[in-house]
C-alpha cells in the first residue's frame, strides 16, 4: 500500500487497530464537534502566495526555548503507545531523533524515562505532566526527567477533570487495569508491582502553585491547554516560558475554539513575551505553514504520530513526519518563504462569511 498523505495513514490504522483502541485514539469528548472543528478550521484559512521569490533553497530550520529543530513539527504528548506497536514511546522518540525534533513525553507514557532515553539519547525531549495530588511524586517525576536531561516541562492544565469520551465508555476501556505506567510508582514500586491504576490528576491545581513548580526546577515551563487571552496573560504574569493553545484534541471540553481559531487570541495576548505553539488539526503542511503565519512558534502532531506506529512502528512514524516535513517545505516554496522566519500574517486571510 502507498501511503502519500496522513490521511492514508488514519485509513489504515483504523483497519489494524482493534475497535476499543481506534476508538480510544480518534474519540472526542462529547458530540466530538471541537474534536471534527479543530481540522475544518484549518480547511477554511485561505494562503496569499507571493511569487517570484528565488526559492531555489528553503530552509524549515528553527528554534523552540532556544533549542535548534529541523521544521517547526514535533510531536505532542500522547499516552500509552504500546496500544499501537509493542516498543512504544521507545519507537516514537527514534523517529523524533532521526527527524531533529522535539518529542513531548506523557506523564502517561508505556514505557519508563529511563528507556525513553537509552533508545534515543541524542533526540531532544520535554516532559509533559498531568498534576498529581501528591506533591512529593510530582517532585520526583519532574526532578528524574531533568536529571535525564529532557529540556522542559509541559505542563497540562485543561484537565482538572477527564472529558466524557463516549466511545471509552460505550467499550468499557479500562486503561488503569490493563495497562503498565512505570513512571507513576515510588521507586519501590517500580520493577514489584505488575500494574498500577492511573493516579488521579489533581483538579484543585491554580495558578499560584505554578510558583512552586518553578521553585523545584531549572526547567523552563510551558503550560499546555490555554485558549483564551485572559489565561495567557495570567500565564506570562506568572513567568512561565511558552504556550501551547490546544483544546486537548477536542478530548475534554466539547464545544470550544478550534485550536487555529484561538491561536490570534493568544499570540497578541502575550505580544512576544513568550512563546507560543500549537496543537489539535494539524493534517498537512498547509496547516503548518497557516498556525506559524498566525503566530505559532512551532505544531505539535498528536493522532498522526500514532497513526504511523500502528504502521511500522519507528519507520511509520518517521514517515509521517517526512510526508509532513516535505508537504510544510513545498508550501514554504509556493508561497514565496525562504525560511521561517520570512513566514508571517500576510500570507493568509479569512474569507468574508
């Protein structure tokens, strides 16, 4: 089979996964509106190329907190890869070495930090944490990733509470009894214990013990799941690095902005104190070169990487990255962008309703 799109990517995915997976993956909360509007969104952003540019060479290098990546698409923190190919995160942090970009580990990853990083030791890496009531584990989990040399701390903040996903309920998906989450046990723990059920994600977190997340480590901090320009400007009051607008992949609350869409309201919120990425749609690499023209730092990728590991594992996934990496680089050529830094507001429009 020819896959030459991500699209093909999904189809086949969804013939080799087994239902309550598939369903697990590509589910929304709710109706699943925001989850459909997160990729309509992009389809209705419409590009202004400039011609006549010489575009004999492109070049789709840049940086995130100070760190050189190939393209400006890395991978979001999705959970429990080996639902989708027996190595993993493993599998999923080759690809993002080979590729040169950052790779966002999940709290609820399958695999521990510490393979993670003995199978791609070279890639770059930041660690995504959900919150947990007991301070003293998220110390640990937070201080073990930067003594593993991951670069900073994604921190998720639109999930006090899980989404209602229909399709987990209607199959009766029962992550915490079938599933190994190594990183969430004391070190005691870790190598006796055959499973562990998913610790609860503390919904009394606020903005003020951000202060004390940042008193425990050297890590910059990123806050993933802010929508709206009165919580990005909270976020820089209270000094943390970068943002990522991102509604969870329409996995939490139905019903809100599409990623794209909220993404002008957060960028000129912070007006360049911090910087801001993106996730939830990206499908093309029109869709990347539309999120940095509105102000995107860089897109994090969250189904598709998933798809490419029910394909080949680590090959799978590099491929998908490579489609999106070539699709991202010809968009750059057609609209007249030598580098990444040339792309900006003026190479897209909102057509008139």
């Amino acid at each position: 089979m020819s896959l030459v799109c991500l699209a093909d990517f999904r189809a086949h995915a969804q013939e080799l996964l087994c239902k309550s997976t598939w369903d697990f993956i590509d589910g929304g909360a709710d109706d699943s509106v925001t989850r459909d509007e997160n990729i309509a969104a992009f389809k209705r952003i419409r590009l202004r190329p400039r011609f006549l540019r010489d575009v004999s060479e492109v070049d789709t290098r840049t940086t995130i907190q100070g760190q050189e990546i190939s393209a400006p698409i890395c991978i979001a923190p999705t959970g429990f890869h080996c639902l989708t190919w027996p190595d993993g995160e493993m599998s999923t942090a080759r690809a993002a070495q080979t590729a040169d970009i950052c790779y966002v580990t999940s709290t609820y990853a399958s695999c521990t930090l510490e393979d993670i990083v003995s199978a791609a030791p070279r890639g770059l890496r930041w660690f995504q944490l959900y919150a947990q009531p007991d301070r003293l584990l998220n110390k640990q989990l937070i201080q073990r990733a930067e003594s593993l040399g991951y670069k900073a701390l994604v921190i998720t903040v639109d999930v006090p509470v899980p989404g209602n996903r229909r399709r987990d309920v209607r199959n009766n998906l029962d992550l915490k009894a079938n599933l190994l989450l190594k990183d969430l046990r004391s070190p005691k723990e870790r190598y006796s214990t055959p499973h562990l059920q998913m610790t609860p994600i503390d919904p009394s977190m606020c903005w003020n013990d951000l202060s004390w997340f940042q008193s425990i480590t050297q890590l910059p901090i990123i806050l993933k799941g802010i929508l709206t320009k009165e919580d990005a400007e909270l976020a820089v009051r209270h000094n943390v690095q970068g943002i990522i607008v991102s509604n969870h992949g329409g996995r939490q609350l139905d019903g809100v902005a599409a990623s794209i869409d909220a993404l002008t309201e957060v960028v000129s919120a912070v007006a360049g104190k911090v910087e801001v990425y993106l996730d939830g749609g990206i499908r093309t690499g029109n869709d990347v070169l539309k999120a940095l023209a509105l102000g995107a730092k860089c897109v994090f990728v969250g189904r598709p990487i998933l798809w490419g590991l029910a394909y080949k594992g680590e090959h799978g996934v590099q491929k998908v990255l490579n489609i999106l990496k070539k699709e991202f680089h010809t968009s750059m050529s057609l609209t007249g962008c030598r580098s990444v830094a040339e792309i900006n507001r003026n190479l897209v429009q909102f057509p008139r309703l």
